[in-house]
C-alpha cells in the first residue's frame, strides 16, 4: 500500500514539473519606455508651418516577442484635432498619418513586434499645414499617451493623469485637476479666462490689478489673497469661461478655481496675466504658462507658411510632408503585396480589424493569453493522476 502511494506522488510531482516547464516565459516581460519629454509634446508650441517630433523608445527586457502598441487617452478638442495632422513612423515603418480628430477615434494602434531582449524608437511627430493661417489661434486638443505591450503592461508619459494637472499648494483636491487655463483680451475690453477640469465642476475665478501685489496665495481667503472675483458658478461642466469687463488699463494677474460640490474646498491654478492698454491701442493675446498635466496644443499667434520649431529645427511643415510621403511610397515599392497609395490622399486609415481601445482592467504583464498554458498544465495534471491510479490497480 505504502510503494503504491508513493508511486502515486512520484507521479504528481512529475505532473507539477511539467506545469512549471511549459508556464510560458512571458509572464516574465519586462517593458521599459523612456519619452524624450513627459508629457511627451509637453511646451510643444506647434504653429502654422510646424512640424514637431519627439521620441518614444520602447524596449522588451523580457524572454519572448511582443506586439507594441499605443493608444491616446483623455482626450479633448474645441475644432484643432481637425486640423492639426499626426504621424507615427519608425524607421521605414510608417503606422499613422491622419488628423488628431481620426487618430481619436482609433483606439489602440498596432506598433509592429519588438523581439525579446531588443528595443525600438517610435517618433511621434505633430505638423501644421501653413494654409489653416490663425484661424486656430485660440482653439486647442489634449491627450495622454500610453504604450506598451498588446494585452500586457503598458505606460503613460501622463502618470499623473487624471486628465490633466495643476493647482495651488493646500489647495488641490486628490484626483481631481483642473488644466489648459488660458487667458484672451477681447477688443482690449473683456477678459476672457477658460480652462478644463476632468469631472464637472464649478466655476470661479479672483483678480488683481499687479501695481497692487505682489499678491500670497491664501487659502483661507474667500478672494484667495486677490482684490476681486467672479461669482461662482455652480453649474458644473468639464469647459469653464469667466469673463472680467470694465476694467481699467494695467496689468492684471488672476487665478481660476473649480471644485466638484460646494461643500468641498477648491483646486486653484497657477497665475495668469493679461494686460488692458490705454484706448487706442490694440490688444492682445497673452502668452500664459498654464499647468498641463498631459500633451496639450495650443497655437498661438503667427504668419502663416513661416516655421519657428521645425523637426529637430530643421524641417517645415512642407518638408516633413514630403519626407513622410516619399517613405511610405519607398515602403510600398519594397513590400509586394501592399496596397498602393492614392495619389489623392496622403493619411493613412485606421485597420478595418483594429482592436478595441485598452481597458485599465487588463493592464497588467499576466495578460488573458496565459489560460490556455494554465489549461496544458492541468491537462498534464489528470494525466498523471490517470497514470498513477493505473499503476496502482497493477499493483493490487
């Protein structure tokens, strides 16, 4: 009975082994990611004529192959993402060109597959067309990126993303930010201050005129330390405007605040500036510093066709379009088989069979396609078990 038993466990710790032997190595990939800025388009002031690009290097410390991929999260537009063109390309490889506006509704974008114990750079790059002029001046488009693994670990180059970031010390509210404050003189008359918040939320902004500063943040001040303010509005919304009219020629800072209930306590940005000249003088747009937590674009004044940022400052809008169009025509001719481009059109489509956007839920390296080696090794299991239980009826 004893020797039975035994032969028994012999056999479960062979069936074990087994289990361990084939659990795939990939449970052990590791992504490491480095962006050239975080947010990666972070004081990216990408004008009529520009073409900005910054990298991504991606890399698989890991024991198996892997399939890249990027997805843009957070995202928002007031009419930009229309206009403002995006392309991913890295080396020969060209795996979008399409407008913001398209690319948000892609959801995750295959990047190809990195072998084990290799890395990739993916250039990220933002342009122009000089033709839309100044129309957009005023308008903007925000998003966080995350890439990583198909299925497995992924990155953002937001990590404190809720949708965005800013605030005043003592005064900002766990997981809720406000972002891209802004502020536009209206015919030297009306003050103009917008921003965004990533849940709805109140409205409420303070003044003051800076020849009576400098002025301290106080968070026990209903004004905040300022001299004047809104009245708050308590209709919450995701897009805030107050407007500040009658005031007399200076230099005003201000601050804007939003907070989900009125109960709680306000997350305040940073300071804002804007100027009212004497009459007879022309007003203009000021060139504020918001607090951006994610990728946020937002062009300010310039004539049209002249390029200041360039990729890498050297390449113009009409440059990198050439450049982005010749590679994908030189990649055609080198794949047979490959669809031809249209010589209408120069964007890229998303893959009729694209995948879903990513669930934070799966966001993990024990991705679902481990089941079917958790199924071999219980299928190894009863066999052994079989194998045993037959021993031992020989045995008797």
């Amino acid at each position: 009975m004893t020797a039975t038993y035994l032969t028994q466990l012999k056999y479960v710790v062979v069936s074990l082994f087994c289990l361990a032997a084939l659990f795939p190595y990939a449970a052990l990939a590791a992504l490491e990611v480095t962006f050239e800025a975080a947010p990666l388009f972070i004081n990216a002031n990408v004008m009529p004529g520009d073409a900005v690009t910054r990298s991504v290097v991606v890399s698989n410390t890991g024991d198996e192959s892997e399939d890249i991929i990027f997805s843009l999260e957070n995202t928002f537009s007031d009419g930009l993402a229309d206009v403002m063109e995006v392309a991913v390309v890295s080396g020969a490889e060209v795996y979008a060109d399409t407008t913001f506006t398209q690319l948000f509704t892609w959801g995750e974008v295959n990047l190809g597959v990195l072998p084990a114990q290799s890395t990739k750079t993916y250039e990220f790059t933002a342009f122009l067309d000089p033709s839309v002029g100044n129309a957009y001046q005023l308008s903007e488009l925000g998003f966080d990126l995350l890439i990583g693994f198909s299925g497995g670990e992924t990155v953002t180059d937001n990590p404190g993303s809720g949708g965005g970031g800013g605030g005043g010390a003592g005064l900002v509210r766990d997981d809720f930010d406000l972002f891209n404050e802004a502020v536009a003189v209206e015919e030297n008359v009306v003050a103009q201050l917008t921003w965004n918040t990533n849940r709805p939320a109140t409205s409420f902004a303070v003044c003051g005129d800076v020849d009576e500063g400098p002025f301290v943040l106080d968070a026990d001040d209903l004004l905040f330390g300022y001299r004047f303010g809104s009245t708050e509005d308590v209709t919450k919304s995701l897009t805030h405007t107050v407007d500040f009219a009658d005031l007399e020629a200076g230099t005003y800072a201000c601050r804007v605040a939003s907070r989900e209930d009125t109960d709680d306590a306000f997350t305040v940005s940073g300071e804002l500036e804007f100027q009212i000249l004497p009459g007879g003088l022309i007003a203009g747009i000021t060139d504020s510093q918001p607090f951006v937590g994610g990728n946020v674009f937002q062009p300010t004044p310039s004539v049209a066709g002249v390029s200041t940022w360039g990729k890498g400052s050297q390449l113009s809008y009409e440059e990198y379009r050439a450049e982005l169009d010749a590679m994908k025509v030189a990649r055609e001719e080198f794949e047979a088989g490959r669809p031809s481009l249209s010589t209408s059109t120069t964007r890229s489509q998303p893959i009729d069979n694209m995948p879903t956007g990513i669930d934070a839920a799966d966001v993990t390296q024990d991705g679902p396609r481990y089941w079917l080696w958790a199924l071999v090794g219980l299928v190894a299991l009863g066999l052994g078990w079989v194998v045993a239980v037959l021993r031992r009826g020989r045995d008797y």
